[in-house]
C-alpha cells in the first residue's frame, strides 16, 4: 500500500485545534458509516468550474476545455460564501477547477479572500506568465494572510508527463514555475502516482532535484493517490464492488481523519461534501454553507480512498 499523501519536506501546515460543531445524530442508512463534520475549517472552491485549457487522462472531475458539468464562480457568488465562511470561522480557502486562472476575475477573487485568511491555487500552471506571476506576488506581499500556489505536475521528464497531461506540456509546466520563482513565490508541486514510483523515497528526490534546477531552493512536494473516477476509468478502470466503507472500517479515533470533516465546496450549483464529489449527485448537501453542517455517509468508493490512503488534498 502507498504511504498517506503529504507534503514531503519541512514545510508541512501544522494542525491547529478548532472550535467543535455539534454533531448530527442521524443514523447512517443502510448501516453504512457517517461522517460528522466536527469544525468548518477548509472552504474549496470550484472557483472554474470543469472547464481546462487540458483534458488529462488522469483527471477525476474530467475537466476539459468542452466541460460545463459546472460554470465558474463569479466575484460576488465568492464574496457571498466567504461572508458567510468567515461567520462559521473558516480559517483557510482553496481555489481549483478545471483551471483556476481562465477565470477572468480569479485574481480578484484572491485580492478578496486574501482579506480574510490564507488560500491556496491548485493549477496545472500553463497561464502563470510573467506578469500574472508578478501580479500574484503582489497580491501575497498586500496581505496579512499568504497565498500559495500549487501546480500540477505527472513526470520527471515529457515522457513520463506528457502522456497523462498533453503533449508539450512538462516544458510549459516548468516554464510557469520559473516564473513563479523568479517572481519570489515558492510553489507546492502536486503529483499523483499515475506517476510510478512518485511516492517512493528516490521517485520524491527525483523531483526535488528537478525543482532544484528550476531554482526552487526550498522544494514542496504533494503527492496523492489516483481517484478512480471521470477519466481514470477510461484509463486504468473503475472500483471494484468491495472498495467501499463499512461500519467496521472505523478507526478507534473516529473518522476524524477524512477531509470531509473539516471542508465543504462551492460550485455554482451549491455546496458539496468535498473537492473529489462534485460530479456525484449525491455529494450535494445544500445550496448555503449553514445547509451542510450535518454529518455525510460514506458511502462512495472515493471514500474509502481517501480512508485508505490517507488522502487530504489540503496543502
């Protein structure tokens, strides 16, 4: 079994206790296991909706450039949940689609969050130019709270990445992180382990070394496990009938674990469970973050992922 997705190095987030929301009772049907969400301290946002200028092979939501499952998020739908993000005390906010930066107005959604607390952008990195970079430092220098950028990568090399996120583009991937680095910004690289040997101890140094060249002096690597959804199946098939949670799987310690019981997400059809459901009818749980405060059965497969694996796809 793979080790837990983490950040690899120094510079991991260090957890901070959080004010307790009072669980929801109800019994979880058919037997199944629920998930209470035991503080509101992680808000995603599907701030592009499913709309890339990619179409990876990889990819759990299918984002495409063809894709409109869900629209992008404008400036005042983001202002209206984080007012009401920042009155249930959300301490931090993440930006994905999709591809965050074809939203017209992403880089005032962050000057707006960036207001009320830390957020982070998971981007393929294709449209980090020089002047969007230099733009995105100014924002994180105007700010009591930081900006960080993640950018996804699938490869050591455009053999091994190319074929999971397109043809040309490792060599643009890599150009978007020079620029973030010559701006003064230290990315966090995200790799799943469609990327063999991406989770071992030689397969992260292999990638510390590449960033060493790109001059990242302090390199961040994220790996996560491959989520056998959208077009993963295509690529290496769905789950199997036994990939699913049960009563008996829980830890001693509760499900506290899974990101469900700290996060919600917002697309512009509402609020989710969580980043990896947004395309699972049954992962909405309201139209307002106040409607989604109860508990969640963990009845998807992608769950029992996250619980075997140890997923959190915070930074």
């Amino acid at each position: 079994m793979p080790p837990p997705a983490a950040i690899a190095g120094p510079w991991a987030l260090a957890a901070k206790p959080m004010p307790v929301i009072e669980e929801d009772r109800t019994t979880a049907a058919a037997g199944g296991p629920r998930v209470a969400l035991r503080s509101l301290d992680t808000l995603w946002f599907q701030v592009a909706g499913t709309v890339c200028n990619i179409a990876c092979a990889h990819c759990f939501v299918s984002c495409s450039p063809t894709n409109h499952t869900h629209e992008m998020l404008r400036l005042d739908e983001v202002r209206r949940h984080l007012a009401d993000a920042v009155r249930l005390g959300v301490r931090e906010y993440y930006f994905t689609g999709g591809e965050p930066f074809l939203n017209p107005e992403m880089e005032a959604i962050l000057e707006e969050t960036l207001k009320v607390g830390p957020a982070t952008v998971l981007t393929n990195g294709l449209l980090l130019d020089p002047a969007r970079c230099a733009r995105l430092k100014a924002l994180d220098d105007a700010s009591d709270h930081s900006l960080d950028l993640r950018v996804s990568l699938d490869g050591y090399d455009a053999a091994t990445n190319d074929p999971l996120r397109g043809e040309g583009t490792f060599e643009r991937i890599l150009g978007g992180v020079r620029n973030l680095v010559a701006a003064g910004l230290n990315p966090v690289i995200t790799v799943t382990e469609a990327c063999h040997e991406a989770g071992t101890d030689d397969g992260k140094e292999r990638f510390f070394a590449l960033l060493r060249t790109l001059g990242v002096h302090r390199p961040r690597l994220k790996v996560l496990p491959v989520f056998q959804l959208g077009a993963e199946v295509e690529r290496s098939g769905g789950y199997e009938s036994w990939q699913r949670l049960r009563d008996s799987d829980e830890p001693d310690g509760g499900w506290d674990h899974l990101q469900c019981s700290s996060c919600r997400m917002v697309t512009d059809q509402g609020v989710w469970v969580c980043p990896i459901l947004v395309n699972e009818p049954a992962g909405k749980m309201g139209e307002t973050l106040a409607d989604t405060l109860g508990s969640f059965p963990l009845g998807h497969s992608a769950c029992w992922t996250c619980h075997v694996y140890g997923v959190s796809c915070k930074t």
